[in-house]
C-alpha cells in the first residue's frame, strides 16, 4: 500500500480531535468584537481619569482642603474651629465620599455599558461579516455546480470592482481555459480516433474485395483472417479510447458486470506464444471476482499489464498473477523478473513514453504507452496503480478496484 494510502485509512480511522470549525465569519466577528472592547476600555479608562482628576480640583477649589481633626507629629492641639468652618470641614469630607461613591458608580455602570456595546458589536459583527461574505458563499456554491459537463457557466459577479469582484473574474478566467482545454481534448480524441479508423475501414474493404473474388488461394484466406483479427484489435482499441475520453467527463459508456478471471484468462491463453518463446513460468492464482466496468477498457487494462510482464522479462524468467477480493476492492498483481530498476523512479513508468532501463527501450517493446494506459482507465473506474521495483529484479505491479461485492469462489490455478 502507497504512502497516501497508509495516510488515507490512518486519517479516515482515528477520530478527529481538532476543535470545531473555526469559519472566516468567525474569525471576523471575533476580531470585530475584541477590537470593540479594547478601544471601549481605553475609551473609558481615559474617561474615568480624566473625571477623578478634574472633579477633585473642582471641589479643592472651591471648598478649600480638607482639615484634618487629628494633630501632626510635633504640632501642639488644633484650636477649636468657628462654627462655619466645621460646616465647611463637614461639607468638603461629604464631598470627598460623594465624589469617592460618584467615581465607583461610574466605573460600575461604564462596565455594565461596556460589556452591553461588546455584546451588541458582536452580533452587529456577526451580521456585517455574513453581508461582506456573502459573494464569497455565492461563488463557493455556484463553483461546486461547475462541472466537467457545464464548464460554459460563469460566476459573473455583480457588485463594485473591489477585490471579491476581482476574485470571481479571475475563476470566470480560470474556468474559460478549463472549457477551452476540455473541448481541445475532446476534439482530438474524437479526430484521432476518426483519422484511425478510416484506413482501417480502407484495409478491411480491400480484404473484401480480394477475398470475394472467385477461388481465393488459400494462404490468402489464412491472411484475411489474421489480418481481420488484428483489425478487429485494433477496432477495440480505438473504441476503448473514446470510452477513456468519455470516462473522464462522466459515467463509463458500456458500463455492465465484467468478470476479471475470465479477462485474466484469456489474456493469459492468448499469450502463450510469446509466453513460450521466451521459456517463461507462469504462476497464476485467481479468484472469479466480478466488478462494474467497462469490459472493453479493463479488458486492454489487463492486457497491457501482461504484456509489459512479458515483453520486458528475460528469457527463462518468470511472471506470477495473482487475482483475489480484498474487501472493498478487487486487486490484480503481476509480478516478473528481469532487469534492476530504481525503486525511486519506478513510478514514472506510469507517464506516457517512459522506460527506464536499456533492456526496457526499443521499438520491439512498444511505445512507452502501456502503464500509463493501465493508469488512466484504473482511475477511470475510481481504482489505484502501485508499481514497485523487485529488489532482485523486474516489475510488480497491483491494481485495486472498487467492485460490486459479488462473489469470490477460490479457483485453483496452474
């Protein structure tokens, strides 16, 4: 199992511990909030100051300072003071304790009003940010209907040329290249296919012509059949990738139950020529496991696999193939010798047109198309490609795919 895989079943295994989540609407209305209670507790820090500073020179300038009643140290007994001014004395310390009483009062109700603002700019905030977020949630949903298969749709924001608009243009710009590499793909899948199929048609005709003259010799006749054979391959071929084009923009066109044995199988049986040739041990061990598919796609899939085993192993080699359930999944691994391969570029086999070893270059071994093919319609059907280099040589190669849970009856293998 790959590294992504490992860290897909870890993640989807252990339950979340993250804490809720924490949307931008939030964060916006969190910030406005304590930005609003900072700036109003400074507010009324400076305010408290400055009425405790000026209401006490008032009263000092207006009362005159406070007697005290009690001597110093080292001053003899106070005189008696006239009736007005213990009046004044009683008056300026009732004022001390009303502008004491005042200030608390203040403080205490400054509060209250504090922490009353602070609840209303929260919820002020929490409407201000759903307002100011709304083109966002507007461009979130209509990108989510944006398909492969209505890519021609546009978010076309209205609204001021500020930064969201600027946003939604830049994804209107982004999905006019996406529609305009999509229809590209699309014209040349369908051109190459056409340009294809017409010498083809052409080949055929001929073969029809010669072969419904009167006596056909009859090597012609083993001919027509060989040729047309290969012809119908090719037909095959040529309709998987329309089906590939097609896959990646929708549902599998010849989608049905396919059994994988029989695919193996006959994959098998027809390369046992080659399979000869090159003195090769075939191990097999398959299980009958039924997916939902395109036969045509998985069967080239299969085949591309056994080829690449066979046409890149060394002579008195061998090849394993092994096909079981694993659950959720139907897996094929292929297993051959032959050449040393760099583990760390071993997953480039997957790109089109690349080989790696010398033994793995000429025309006699194909193009370089036929992993990245298996690659392609393995993730057609929602499947996965591991290749790992052998450490005492060649190739082995697992494809899993998701299947329709049928049956899985052991078959015994040669």
């Amino acid at each position: 199992m790959s590294t992504r895989r490992q860290l897909h079943h870890h993640f989807r295994a252990v339950p979340s511990r993250s804490s809720p989540r924490r949307t931008v609407r939030l964060r916006l209305t969190l910030l406005y909030g304590g930005l609003f209670v900072l700036c109003g507790a400074a507010l009324l820090a400076i305010t408290y100051l400055l009425v405790r500073h000026f209401s006490g020179h008032v009263s000092l300038a207006r009362y005159g300072p406070v007697i005290s009643s009690r001597p110093g140290r080292g001053a003899g007994p106070l005189p008696k003071l006239p009736p007005l001014a213990q009046l004044q004395d009683r008056a300026q310390r009732d004022l001390v304790r009303q502008h004491a009483n005042d200030l608390h009062q203040l403080l205490v109700w400054s509060g209250a009003a504090l922490a009353a603002m602070a609840l209303a700019s929260i919820a002020l905030g929490w409407l201000m940010a759903g307002r100011v977020l709304s083109p966002l949630r507007t461009m979130t949903a209509t990108t989510r209907r944006i398909s492969q298969d209505n890519l021609h749709e546009r978010l076309a924001l209205e609204g001021p040329s500020d930064e969201l608009k600027e946003l939604g243009e830049t994804i209107d710009g982004l999905l006019a290249r996406l529609e305009t590499a999509f229809d590209a793909q699309r014209r040349f899948v369908a051109n190459a296919s056409h340009e294809l199929r017409t010498p083809l048609a052409r080949i055929r005709t001929a073969l029809d012509v010669a072969v419904g003259k009167p006596a056909p010799v009859p090597d012609v006749r083993a001919l027509d059949l060989k040729i047309r054979e290969g012809l119908d391959r090719a037909d095959r071929l040529l309709e998987g990738f329309l089906a590939l084009g097609r896959a990646d923009h929708g549902e599998l066109p010849d989608r049905s139950v396919v059994s994988l044995h029989e695919i193996v199988a006959d994959a098998l049986s027809e390369r046992q020529a080659e399979i000869a040739a090159k003195r090769l041990e075939v191990e097999q061990h398959l299980h009958h496991v039924t997916i939902s598919g395109s036969s045509t796609l998985l069967r080239r899939m299969v085949e591309n696999v056994i080829d690449n085993a066979i046409r890149h192993n060394r002579p008195d080699g061998w090849m394993s193939v092994e096909l079981d359930d694993a659950g959720e999944h139907a897996r094929l691994t292929v297993q051959s010798s032959g050449t040393v391969l760099e583990a760390s570029q071993v997953h480039q086999l997957a790109q089109p047109f690349t080989r790696l070893a010398v033994e793995r270059t000429g025309s006699e071994n194909g193009v370089g198309l036929g992993l990245s093919i298996v690659a392609a319609i393995a993730a057609a059907h929602a499947g996965t490609l591991q290749l790992a280099a052998r450490p005492e040589g060649g190739l082995r190669v697992v494809i899993e795919l998701p299947h329709s849970a049928l049956t899985a009856q052991t078959e015994s293998g040669a």
